[in-house]
C-alpha cells in the first residue's frame, strides 16, 4: 500500500432487540456471510461461569465466528458500562484492523447508550451516602424517587435495588433529576446510520422462544451451575446477581420455592425484562426493526436484512 493509497474501514453493524428474539444466531450468519466478528452487548455474558443461565454462545459458535467480550470478568469483580465503553472500543479496533465488519450484538440498552451517546457526567459514588441509602427499605427509595424524578420512577425495574439506590444516589449529589443527566442517544453516528437492526418478532411467537428457553437452561443444568457459582462467590455479586434465572434459582435452593414454580417464575420474569427491552430500543433508538417469522431460518433473516439495507 502507498501513501496515496485509500484506507478503508469497516463500518460496524448494530444488531439489537429483546432477549430471545434470535440476535444471537442472525449475528452468527450476518458475519459468516460478510466477514465480521461479534462484540457481545450483554451485562451478564461479560462474567466468567455464567453460561447456561445467559445463552452463552457454544465453544462451537466462537470457534466458527470470533466473539468479544464474553467471560472477561470473575465473579469477585465488578464490571460496569465505563469498562464496557473501554473493552467495546478496543475491539471495534482490532476487529477493524483486520478488515473484518465489527457486529455489536446484544440487549444490554445501556451498554448501546454509553457506546453510541458517550459515558455521561454522572458523579462518582459516594461511599458514605451509598451506605446510608442501602440500609433504607427499598419502598423508602421508591417514594423518594418518585417524588424526585417521577420520569426514571416509571422507567426502572423497581425491584432492582442497585439501580435504585444509584438513581436516587445521583439525584440527592446534584439536586438534578436523573432523567435529565443521563446520555441520551442523540445523532446516530454517521460511522453506524443505516446500519443499525432491531429484529421484532409476533408476541406468541416471542413468549413461546421465551419459554422453551428456560425451559432448555433447566434441562442443561441451571440449577447445578448455580450451586457451582454460589461457591465463587455469585450472591457476593450484586450486579451477576440480578441476571434472570440464577437470581430465582438461588431462592429456590435456599427453600423460598419449590423447582416448578420457580421454572415458571423466570418464564414471567423474562417475559417482563423482554417488554422493558423492547420499550427501551423503541423510545431510545433509531433501529431498522426487520421482521421475524415463526421458525425463519437466520440465514433467510440476513438475507432479507442484506435486501433491503446496503450492507453489502
């Protein structure tokens, strides 16, 4: 190559949607056909033993195609969206460096946002209020955030106490709703527009995925690798410990219910986190949503996502 020689770049691909919408397998396809590697957008992929109970994908799939940010973290470390912006940029420029298409593919909202929109000026931690906050009942937060920020209050899982007790953390630091310092997606960079993909599949059709999903993660032993991860530390962690499925998992083995009923509750858990996702990229960002037909092969997806974008 010359000095007057053109360089070019891969542009990356963005390929999003709600748990068990298929993104996984579609990206498997999209970079076995273009020549791409896949960078994970998902919170709890990032750790290391998490497999069954995160889809992990197999041995087989990362030999077949290059994966990114998968089992990057113990157990007895944090990982949050400043590391993530951090390993997710890295790779876009490995990836890129060997003239492969960097795909990011995953649910993981806020991971998009900080990767897309920037990591925001929220303040650091207080260690001294954190542990003020956590010792308050969570219904005690929740009227509080309410009363201060009634927009996050409607838009939070409010059974996540960590995200909670950060919410009202921020607020009570600078006297400013939550809502209005959180980075926002803003202009599609010019690198991803009209490359970024939702995949929208019917309801039933969903919730059925859904279900012979947890249904499968039981019969591949969720509950013996949860036993496993107890061991190293797994309720030590509060972030690993909000994944759907080892959550539930641990009240059952400590006695809260018996092993049918808790199969049945991370089906409604999942359920619920899949309507939160799906509200999340609607309001939050500007995809392609290409539909999915009940039992679409993936490789008739990327064929029809390849027609009707340029991809190519």
């Amino acid at each position: 190559m010359t000095l007057d020689s053109p360089i070019t770049i891969p542009r990356p691909i963005v390929l999003a949607g709600p748990t068990a919408s298929g993104k996984s397998a579609v990206a498997l396809a999209l970079a076995s056909q273009l020549g791409g590697e896949i960078i994970s957008v998902d919170s709890m992929q990032v750790y290391r033993g998490l497999d069954v109970g995160t889809a992990k994908p197999s041995s087989a799939e990362r030999h077949q195609v290059p994966h990114h940010l998968i089992d990057v973290a113990n157990l007895n470390e944090s990982f949050d969206a400043a590391r993530f912006h951090e390993l997710a940029n890295q790779a876009l420029i490995e990836i890129s460096s060997r003239g492969r298409i960097p795909i990011l593919c995953g649910g993981t909202g806020l991971y998009f946002n900080v990767w897309m929109g920037g990591l925001g000026s929220a303040p650091a931690p207080n260690p001294q209020l954190r542990a003020e906050l956590e010792a308050k009942p969570l219904a005690e937060l929740l009227e509080e955030l309410a009363r201060m920020d009634f927009i996050t209050f409607n838009e939070i899982d409010t059974a996540n106490r960590r995200r909670v007790v950060r919410a009202v953390e921020v607020i009570r630091l600078t006297g400013i709703p939550f809502s209005q310092q959180r980075a926002r997606w803003g202009d599609v960079p010019i690198a991803i527009q009209g490359r970024c993909f939702g995949l929208a599949r019917e309801r039933d059709d969903l919730h059925q995925r859904i279900h012979r999903r947890v249904d499968d993660m039981f019969a591949r032993g969720l509950v013996g690798e949860t036993q496993r991860l107890l061991a190293q530390g797994l309720d030590q962690n509060r972030t690993a410990m909000q994944a759907i499925g080892y959550r539930q998992v641990v009240e059952h083995l400590r006695g809260e219910r018996g092993l049918r009923e808790t199969i049945e509750l991370v089906k409604t858990r999942t359920r619920q986190f899949a309507k939160r996702q799906l509200t999340w990229f609607r309001g939050q960002m500007d995809l392609n949503w290409v539909p999915v037909a009940r039992d679409e092969a993936p490789e008739r997806t990327v064929d029809r996502l390849l027609e009707a974008s340029s991809l190519n």
